[in-house]
C-alpha cells in the first residue's frame, strides 16, 4: 500500500516478505480503534495482501491496546439494533482475514468488541498477558458478528460461547488459553513467535494449507 497516494494509509501498514503478510493496525493514540478511515485501509490492506498472493497473515498492533473496538464517535448510520458501515467494514475485514490458508493474530493488550471479532477471525492467536477480550455488542444492541459467533461455537461450544459473547466480561490471556482459544505468549517474545509460526505454515503448500483450515473451521 502506498503512502504517498493515500495519506491515511499509516493507520494501517502492510508489510510483505515472500509468502507472509504482516497487517498491523497503526493508531495507538486511539487504542487502534476502529473508525471508518482505520477500517477502509484495513480491508484495503488485507485485500493487497490476498492480491500478492499472500498465504499467511500476521496481524498485530502498535501500542498498548490491540484495539478497542469500534469507534463510535463518528455517524456512520448506526442504531440501536442496526449496524451500520463501521460494521459492515469489520465483517468484510473478518471474512477477508478468514480466507487466507493461514493466519496469526499477535493480540498484546485490550481486544473488545470489533478488535476481538478480528482476532478471533484468524486461525491461531497469541496472546500476551497484558492482552484482553471483551464482547460488549449486547449491551450496545448489537450481536457480534456472524463469523465470531460460528468460530467460537466450533471452538468451544454453544454454552461457553454463549458466555464469552453475553456476559459483557473481560476474559484473560490465561483464560482464554485454557479454553483452547489462544496461545500464551511472554509480551517479548509476541512478534517473534508470531514471525516462527508464520514461517512454519509458509513453509507447507498452501493448498494443503487452505484445505485444512477449511476442514477444521466450517
């Protein structure tokens, strides 16, 4: 992605080495939330990634919040029980994520709403333990998107999806690793073992690779 022609292209970088991409959410003033400027380079990078043939995806941070959800300051035509354009970019970035053979969310701190449904769009997560996760879309009046409810269903299960998508609880690194969620990480050692699992499933054939995650995941 070009900086030069798209001035607000910094809030969402794309790096590119051989078969893995690295998306990394560049507004750490904000906590990386997810206002409709951050969200178009986001699904602009995620498509430049799958137009360069990427076959893994890492996504990460800048900052100390992971993100922190959508950010609500800005009309987008939202309302109580009906989700506006900020959702309809959080959906497309899901699905995007979703459709590489393999990808990485390196989560270290705050991931809420929006900025959970992203991480939890990707096949494996690693998470630090400062990191977080927190779905408050019921009390906003939202369901969470339909791709993180059916992936955390086929993870864990009707009743502890329920749970960790209702109850508007903040759920640990150490939580969410027990339940098979997410791999706990030291903080310092995020990126690196984030670049060893990316260059690990780079190394498969990425049609075996993309079959096996869609067995595992539909």
């Amino acid at each position: 992605m070009n900086t030069r022609e798209n001035p607000t292209a910094s809030l969402c970088l794309l790096d590119r080495d051989g078969a893995v991409a690295t998306v990394t959410l560049n507004r750490p003033d904000a906590r990386n939330a997810l206002n409709l400027p951050l969200l178009r380079n986001l699904v602009g990078a995620l498509g430049d990634a799958h137009a360069r043939h990427a076959d893994v995806l890492v996504l990460r941070a800048v900052g100390p919040a992971f993100c922190a959800g959508a950010d609500v300051r800005a009309d987008d035509g939202s309302a109580i029980g009906q989700p506006g354009l900020r959702r309809r970019l959080i959906e497309q970035a899901c699905d995007l994520i979703e459709a590489f053979p393999a990808s990485i969310a390196a989560v270290q701190g705050p991931a809420v709403g929006g900025g959970w449904a992203l991480a939890a769009s990707a096949v494996v997560t690693l998470a630090a333990p400062e990191a977080s996760f927190r779905f408050p879309e019921l009390r906003l009046g939202f369901l969470p998107p339909d791709a993180t409810i059916r992936r955390l269903r086929a993870s864990v299960g009707p009743a502890a999806a329920f749970r960790l998508l209702a109850a508007d609880e903040r759920f640990s690194a150490r939580e969410l690793a027990g339940l098979g969620l997410a791999e706990a990480v030291d903080a310092a050692d995020l990126d690196a073992r984030a670049r060893v699992l990316a260059e690990r499933f780079a190394a498969a054939p990425a049609d075996l690779l993309d079959r096996l995650r869609t067995a595992l995941t539909t």
